[in-house]
C-alpha cells in the first residue's frame, strides 16, 4: 500500500512536469490559501522591550511572535540542514529531496525520509492537514508552490517559526524557548537549539516534560546529523550529548499581572504593550510583597508602587502579593483600591499652610484637646504635648495642629489640591469635613504615589504614566518650590525603622481609623515609592501600624531599588532658615481661627466624655475627665454641682438613670467648657 502511494505521488509529479509551463503557472496562481495572518499572543513588555507577560491565543495556545533575526542563527542553520538543505534555493517543493524520499521508500519497503520541505510543512500548519494521504501530500505541494510565489524566504521561515508544534499547546519556537528552557530563543546552546529541531518532527511522542528518553534520543539524532552536515563539530556535539534534557515545563512570565491586565483593556486591539517598568525591579519587588506577608495570616494583603518623580514614569506597580484568588483577594489590583489614607494627607496640609503664610516648620504650635463643633478630634494615642513647633508637630503625627491648620485654611482647600494633583478624592457627604485631614477621605495608593512624586518635584504636579511613549498633561504647580522642600526636610529628618539603612530618605507613615490600612510613603532625589497593607475586604488588621509594618518594606523597597539614594535638592534661595525666635513675629506662634475667637489656649476642657458621645453609666458613677484649666475643679451635671474643689484632673460623678444630661467643668479662674452626653 505504501509502496503503491508513493508510486502515485511520482506518477503525478511526472504528469505536472510534462504540462506546458502556462497551465501550470496558472494552477498554482488559482491556489486558494489558507490565511496568512496567523493569531499570535499578546504580550506586555518592559521599558527594555523584555517579556512581563503573554496571554494565550483564543484556543488556548502559547503562540508568540518570533522574526527570524531574534532567534540564535545556530538554530537556523540546523533547522535547515536538518529539514530542508535546499530551502534558499528550491521553490517550494525540492524534486531531489522527493526523489530520494521516494527511492528509499522502494528499496526499504517503508518511508525513510519525508521528502517534505519547510515550505510544504508550513503549508500543513497553516491549514492543519495530515502528511500521509496522498491528497493530503499533493494538497501541501500546490500550497506550497503558490507560498513561495507570494512571500519571501524569511516570511515563510517566520511562519514555521510561529507555528511548528512543541507538545501540548505550545506552538512555535518562542514559546517552546520559555517553557521548556525559560529564556528567549535568541541565545540558545547547542543541546537546546538541536532539541528544538527534533521536537515538531514528533511533537506529542517527544515532549521533554513526558517522554525525556525518547526527546534525548530524537535531541542525539540530531546532533549526528548536524556533525555530518558540517554544522557542529564531533566535540560540541559530544558535550551536547551530555546535556540533560528539560523534564517540566516552565511557567511563562506573568509579571505585573494587574497592570498588564489595564493595558489590554485599555487598548484591547494592540498585540503588543511597552509599558514603563523595569521587568527586574518589578521581579525583586513582588519577591518582597510576598516575603512581607508571608507568616502574617491569610488575609493580610500589600500592594507597592514605585515612580520615577521626574518623569512620572512607573517602575514597578505590585497590586497584590499573589495574583490568584484566595483569602487575600489577590486578583484586586490595590494601588487602584479606595483605602483612608490615615496620616499620609498631613505633608499636604503643612505644604498648604507653609505656602499660605499660616506657619513655617519652626512656628509654634499647640498640641492641646480642641472641639471644632461637633467634631472632638483626638492624638492617636490620646496624649497632648503641649506647644510644640511644626517641624515636630508633623514628625511625631500630631492629630490636634493639622486639624487647626485645615480649619484655618478651609478643608474644601485641602480637596482642591489634592485634585489639582491628579487625586480623585471620595468623601462622604457634599461638602468636605475637617476628618479629612486625618483620613476621612477615600484615595488610591496610586494616587498618594502621584502626590508625593510633586512634592518630590519641587511641588509640580503631573500625571503618573505606565505606557511607554504617552505624555501626560504638563505639570502645574501645586505648592511653591520653598513649600514642598520644606515639607520634604522635614520628612527627611524622621528617624529610619530599627534595622534600616540611617538615610535622608523623606517619609510618612500612615495608619487609617480601625487600623484598617497601613502605610508608608517615601521619596528621595529621584524616586519615590509607596507601600499599603490591609485586608483587600476592609476589615480590621489588629496592631497594625504603617510605622510598624509598612515602613519597614518601604525601606526595603528602596534597597531593591538601588545601592544608594539620590540626594534631596538643595534649599531654594527664598527660604527662609531660622530658628523660631528669628521668624517674623506673626509666624513665630500659630493662631488659629478658634484661638482668636474662642477661649484661651490653657483654658479648662472636658477630655472625655466627648459632647454629643452615647456613654455607659457604671453603677460606680460616670468617669469624667478635663485637660487645661487650673485646678481645684467643680464639676455640675444639669447645672447641679456634684463634684466641689478636686484637684485631680480625673473624677467620678455619681448621677442618677439612663437619659440626656450636661456636664459643665469649672477651673479655679472661672473658666468652664461644657459638653451633653446620653447615659445608657
């Protein structure tokens, strides 16, 4: 039966030949083929133009673009001296090769060698035909012929590249390089570029990942092939010999997976994607985003983002420490989360008030219990120090002076620069509150990211980009030059987390209400990088603060960044450096709006419980206590004295059952504060 099918194959060879040239140049221009454009995967690459990420084809195939000059010529040559010898010369189907094939075929009663060109395999790829029929076989010399009429050399070489079958759903020799080997195809050892031949002849039988002993024996056949061609030489052929072939398959690069993720969908017809990070810093950084909650839980998420100020350019965007859905919610992309960012805001509003003339980082300021209204704003661990300078009052994170400054200013202020910074501020209600200041508010980790790259900036703000090649608006100013580096001295001179590198490296920590988000944020002559941690669902991480555990990889993040930190700018000629007692008189001790207008600054204040708190009554009495005033102090409830002349700052007021009551506090100077609270 074979022997009769190739009798056949011959017989129809000599008929075409004996046509006239004109019938048979016209038969092959009416060759119908199949289409050319052949789906290939799309890819997200670095600034360097290297792989982060590649998404299979529509039927699940590994198929990635491949030009001949990218792949190692040593495979090439041995491509063609193995497959086809005569591929630059013949035009489509080599008749000495046919001939032999068929030869051999009659003296050894069986099929020796093919006989099939480059071309008549590309020819069966494209249309996904069998070799053995025939029809088949006849079918892939008319394509064949007709291929070579209509694309060059290197574009049906391409094609092969593209489409020679690797096992499984690889098809083409890139994606065999990654998998089987884990690089790019165009540096290749002799071993690896001969397996690579040997693989589509077989495809299934000789997969490395199931069959090693029968892909080394095809690998090896190869090999001698190529040393009597003349393309290797016995010696390099032996060591290649000693060569293990790969036994499992390597998973493909999927770095960046979130942000690649946004590319696609923002452009969902592209094939290919240059975005602006850097592949080995965004390797070393999800490394460290997943060493940073490993132990910690399985709800414990992080998310770092890096920047190059300047430019705006992002180096390096980690949405999660694992790209898979599990309990931390890996697939949510965190540097896009809505999250309260805690104390982060307060460079902002020293940088506001700095420019506005409401202080200088050497102003004093108090530190002391304030009601705004309804609002009761408090330190977060509840102490006050008194008078204090700026310059320490943002350092040390002081609840109390940042929601003076924000008052003084205005907290719509506050929302206007954070928009005109590119922020997308969410707040409850219409109008903004003074809690913003404190982290009432829902940003981005990219959006705090974008904030400190203008302080960083000399207070320019411009857009964050990822895409390489897009320009962003032009950067408008947002604080002056003299503001932002004064804000930024003053973050430089925060103390490093125990362990970490003794640096100027200028940064904020934040931890939201409920200790529900945790950050750090850091920048110095050149970069800038954020870090946030929490739970992706919102919920409570107890203990956690970003000055624990976010600054800490903050740090570290800049130690995969680089060896040494670029130096901060130095000081803008307009600013003004002088100890307090120097400063104009109106800057030398903040005053605010309440303390023109309202009590003294160490008049009498009820600390707790807060006007307008829902308290419970212990059969004890209801623990009171006031900061300020002079003591002794007379407490009343309803106007009814109940405590007369303590001297301590703290008392129990014995009253009667559940229901609304006032509680006033009055100092030995007359001065009183007073506050209406609900007994439960």
């Amino acid at each position: 039966m074979m022997r009769a099918r190739w009798f056949l194959a011959l017989a129809l060879g000599l008929w075409i030949s004996a046509l006239g040239r004109d019938r048979f140049d016209a038969w092959i221009d009416a060759t119908i083929l199949p289409p050319l454009a052949v789906e290939m995967s799309v890819e997200v690459l670095d600034r360097k133009g290297d792989l982060l990420r590649a998404y299979t084809v529509a039927d699940g195939r590994w198929r990635l673009a491949l030009p001949p000059d990218r792949v190692d010529p040593l495979y090439l040559r041995l491509l063609i001296a193995y497959e086809d010898r005569r591929f630059r010369d013949h035009a489509g189907v080599d008749p000495r090769s046919l001939a032999r094939a068929v030869a051999q075929a009659l003296w050894n009663g069986r099929v020796v060698s093919g006989g099939s060109t480059l071309t008549m395999q590309v020819a069966r790829l494209l249309e996904e035909g069998t070799t053995g029929e025939v029809a088949g076989k006849l079918r892939q010399m008319r394509v064949a012929l007709a291929l070579e009429r209509r694309l060059s050399k290197d574009q049906i070489l391409q094609l092969y590249l593209h489409l020679a079958p690797f096992g499984g759903n690889l098809e083409g020799v890139r994606a065999a390089a990654i998998s089987y080997f884990g690089k790019e195809p165009v540096r290749l050892t002799p071993a690896e570029a001969t397996l690579l031949v040997a693989i589509p002849q077989s495809p299934e039988s000789r997969r490395p990942d199931r069959a090693a002993d029968r892909a080394e024996a095809a690998r090896n056949r190869v090999l001698a092939r190529a040393v009597g061609a003349g393309v290797l030489d016995p010696e390099t052929a032996a060591a290649a010999r000693q060569e293990p072939v790969p036994g499992l398959r390597k998973p493909f690069p999927a770095l960046a997976p979130h942000l690649a993720d946004r590319a696609r969908a923002d452009q969902p017809q592209a094939a290919t994607h240059r975005l602006t990070l850097d592949r080995n810093l965004q390797r070393a950084l999800e490394t460290l985003a997943q060493e940073a909650v490993a132990d910690r839980g399985e709800r414990l998420q992080v998310a770092i983002l890096v920047a190059e100020h300047g430019s705006g350019e992002i180096l390096a965007s980690v949405g999660s420490a694992g790209y898979q859905a599990d309990l931390r919610q890996g697939f949510v992309d965190m540097t896009q989360a809505l999250r309260s960012p805690g104390s982060t805001l307060k460079p902002l509003v020293y940088a506001l008030a700095f420019d506005e003339g409401l202080g200088h980082p050497e102003t004093l300021v108090d530190d002391r219990p304030l009601r705004f209204g309804t609002y009761a704003p408090q330190n977060f661990d509840r102490l006050y120090l008194g008078t204090i300078r700026m310059r320490e009052a943002l350092q040390l994170s002081r609840n109390i002076p940042v929601v003076e400054l924000t008052e003084a200013m205005g907290p719509a202020r506050l929302v206007s620069a954070m928009e005109k910074a590119g922020m997308k501020p969410v707040y409850p209600g219409d109008q903004p509150g003074l809690a913003i200041a404190l982290g009432g508010v829902g940003v981005t980790l990219s959006d705090m990211v974008q904030l400190y790259a203008a302080l960083a900036r000399g207070g320019v703000a411009r857009p964050l980009v990822w895409r390489l090649g897009a320009e962003g608006p032009e950067g408008q100013r947002l604080v002056s030059a003299v503001a932002a580096w004064q804000v930024g001295d003053i973050l430089g001179g925060l103390a490093p987390p125990p362990g970490a590198p003794a640096n100027r490296l200028a940064y904020k920590t934040g931890t939201s209400y409920g200790h529900r988000d945790a950050w750090a944020i850091g920048y110095d002559g050149r970069h800038v990088v954020g870090v946030w941690m929490g739970r992706a669902d919102g919920t409570p991480v107890p203990g956690a603060f970003g000055a624990d555990v976010a600054a800490p990889i903050l740090f570290q993040a800049f130690n995969r960044l680089k060896r040494k930190l670029d130096p901060q700018p130095a000081a803008p000629a307009a600013t003004l450096l002088v100890a307090n007692a120097d400063l104009p008189q109106p800057l030398r001790r903040f005053r605010s709006r309440q303390a023109a207008f309202g009590p003294a600054a160490d008049a009498p204040a009820v600390a707790f419980p807060p006007d307008g708190a829902e308290v419970e009554r212990l059969p004890s009495g209801l623990k009171v206590k006031v900061a300020g005033g002079t003591a002794p102090f007379t407490w009343l409830a309803d106007g009814v004295p109940v405590v007369i002349g303590s001297e301590a700052r703290e008392a129990m007021l014995a009253l009667p059952g559940a229901g609304f009551v006032t509680l006033s506090v009055i100092d030995a100077e007359g001065r009183s504060d007073r506050v209406q609270v609900q007994l439960r």
